[in-house]
C-alpha cells in the first residue's frame, strides 16, 4: 500500500477513535455526464458529534472503491456546507499514481426532514488537482474528470446527527452545564414546551435553531453533551417538566442588559427558580 494512503487511513481512523459516532447516511449518488445525470454509485458516511465525517462510496462505471474525509462548515437549520478530501480509486485497481487519484471536494447538504424525515440531498464538486496540470496521455479515464453530482442519503443509526436527543442534551450542555441537574431537566422541558405551543416552531430542531432565542447557538456543533445532560434531554423528551410549562429562562446574572429589560417588561409569569435561572411563561 502506498505511504500516502496509509497516512490518510491513519489519519481518518484517529478521527474515528477520538470522536463519538453521531450520525451515519447511507446514500445513493447521480453525476452529470454527457448532460444528463446518470447513476453512479452509493456511499455510506459517518459523522462525528462535531463537524467531521468519513466516506466510504462505490463507483458502479469503473467498478473502485473511494473513500473521503469531510468536514462540515456550518450547522445549519435546512443548508449545510461541507468540503473536504478523496481518494478516488482507493486501492488503485486503475493503475493510477496515488497523485492523480487525491480530490478536493466541496458540496451544499440539504435537509429534508420536513417532507421526508431521515433524508437529505447534497450537491457536490470534486475535482483532482494534480490532474489539473497533469498531461494525460493515451486514452482518456473517467478517473481524471472532474465531476457535480448530486445524491439522495438517509440517515440511520443510534445518533442521527442533529437527532432530538443529541441535539437537546447539547443545548442542555451549553446553557445549564453548571446548574442543578432539575435545572438541566428544566431548559429541556422549556423547548419540549415550545414546541407544544403555536407561538413557536414544531420541531425541537426549529425552535433550538430560531433566530435570537438561545445565545448559546453558535457554539452547539462544538459542544460534547455531558452524561447528565443526555439523562436531562431523555427524560425532558419523556414528558417531565420541572419548569411548570415554562417558555422562557434566563440567568440574571449573565444576561444581556436588552436580556434582562425584555423579561422585566414582558409581563411574563414566573414559574420556578432552579439555580441561577429563572423560568417563565
């Protein structure tokens, strides 16, 4: 086996190890070619609680195995951006130099939990850059062109990435770590609660993306839930509510001055203090 494809196996297997299983797709993928978009492969992906995932695929034309590293850009509620690199041709059956089969991939990854709950479809670029530059002689190989496809996955397994539970018990991590664990349970109840009311979105993935409700958004893909906040978004999922049908908590102490003069005016009720927030509704 060649040096450089032990070090990029080495290097995907370590990303495996070192970070926990949150997603895993399986998925079928078209390209373009000769103007129309043909079958040409499936693929199974795996994604780790962060950004970071891992590609095996199959081409159906020239029959070789491919593998990728991929790394996802942003989180998003519908469109997430992802780039990454390939190896065409993984255990070169082609012939062709370990170079010429290293690809720069980029792509836009688009849910569709809405109308199909599981499934997402991406569009996506890969390109060889040594054979950008590269004389190619004697017959002309697929394995060289660049390609846009586009492929329909599924999303399956223990973890699906951004699923309600590990989603929710990342959300508990990030805004209640430090607080009682009836606190943790208590945020949870508080999006559980959203979600049954019409004054906000339907799903746990909605109303923890809504823009402007919870400060800690940013740094969600990011965060590695910890064990009482997996227990906390379980049982919160299971019905249980010690915020007493709470919409809103904040923490006095850390909020923003805009924060703190929106729930002094709000006229909202207080339910419970648990720690350092308080909940209302």
């Amino acid at each position: 086996m060649k040096k450089p494809l032990l070090i990029f196996l080495v290097i995907a297997g370590v990303f495996s190890l070192l970070t926990p299983a949150a997603a895993f797709q399986l998925g079928a993928d078209w390209r373009l070619e000769e103007e129309a978009f043909v079958l040409a492969g499936a693929r199974v992906q795996w994604w780790s609680s962060g950004r970071w995932g891992l590609r095996g695929g199959y081409n159906l034309a020239d029959k070789y195995p491919s593998a990728g590293l991929l790394y996802r850009i942003r989180e998003g509620l519908w469109l997430i951006p992802y780039a990454g690199l390939g190896v065409r041709d993984l255990f070169a059956v082609s012939g062709i130099s370990f170079k010429y089969r290293m690809e720069v991939i980029a792509g836009l990854e688009l849910r569709l939990d809405r109308f199909l709950p599981g499934f997402s479809t991406a569009l996506e670029i890969g390109l060889l850059p040594a054979a950008l530059t590269a004389a190619v002689t004697g017959e002309e190989r697929s394995s060289f062109r660049p390609y846009l496809g586009v492929s329909l996955q599924y999303n399956f397994g223990p973890g699906t990435y951004g699923n309600d539970l590990d989603l929710l018990a990342r959300l508990i991590t990030a805004e209640a770590a430090g607080e009682p664990y009836e606190g943790q349970v208590a945020v949870g109840a508080v999006v559980m609660n959203r979600v049954k009311s019409r004054e906000f979105p339907n799903t746990i993935r909605e109303v923890i993306y809504q823009k402007g409700q919870f400060s800690s958004l940013p740094k969600l893909p990011r965060t590695v839930p910890t064990e009482s906040a997996i227990r906390a978004a379980r049982e919160a999922l299971a019905g249980r509510d010690p915020s007493k049908g709470a919409l809103y908590f904040y923490n006095p102490n850390l909020s923003s001055l805009e924060g703190l003069r929106f729930f002094a005016s709000s006229g909202l009720e207080v339910t419970v203090r648990i720690g350092n927030h308080i909940f209302l509704k």
